[in-house]
C-alpha cells in the first residue's frame, strides 16, 4: 500500500565507486530488514544511475501511519546511518532522506 496508508522515506546511496555503493546498499537492507521486516523495496537502480561521476542506489521504506511504528522506524533508521557514518567500509558513502518522496 502507498500513501496516504503508509509514511515513505526514500533513501538514496551515492559513491563513486560502484561496487561500494552496492554493498552499501544491500548491507543497509539486510540489518534494516531484520529490524523491521518486509516493508523495504530495494535496492534499486533509478533512471538516472550516475550523476557527477556518483553512482546512486535507492531504497524505499514503507512505515505504517502510526505515530509509535513511525518514531521506532525513525530511530533504527538513525542508528544503521550512524553505524555506517563510523565504519570504515562505508563512511564515504553519502546517504540520502527524502521522507513522502511523491
């Protein structure tokens, strides 16, 4: 289901380098997916891959419109960009949120 039924927050993975980018990406799903289930499409590659030689990647998350699931999905959200701003491997690697990105 889509909006109005769910809150979207669209996540977008940008580096120049096209393997980490993937990873990135794919890593970042599977710990969110873990945390809060089925509601995530992606990653996915969008129209337009590459801008100023940036690779990007898009992740949409589907919350439900309760106030609760909301603030938790905000919070695991957060912490995977905070573990990833502190790892080595992907600190380089810029993300992205566009919440209700339609």
């Amino acid at each position: 289901l889509y909006p109005p039924f769910h809150r979207m927050v669209e996540l977008t993975f940008k580096h120049k380098d096209a393997m980490r980018v993937n990873n990135a990406a794919f890593t970042f799903v599977k710990q969110l997916g873990q945390k809060m289930g089925g509601m995530i499409l992606g990653p996915s590659v969008p129209p337009v891959s590459m801008i100023r030689n940036m690779v990007i990647r898009t992740v949409l998350v589907k919350l439900p419109k309760s106030a609760a699931a909301i603030r938790q999905g905000k919070l695991h959200i957060q912490n995977l960009i905070g573990l990833f701003a502190r790892s080595a491997e992907y600190k380089s690697v810029v993300i992205q949120i566009d919440v209700d990105p339609y």
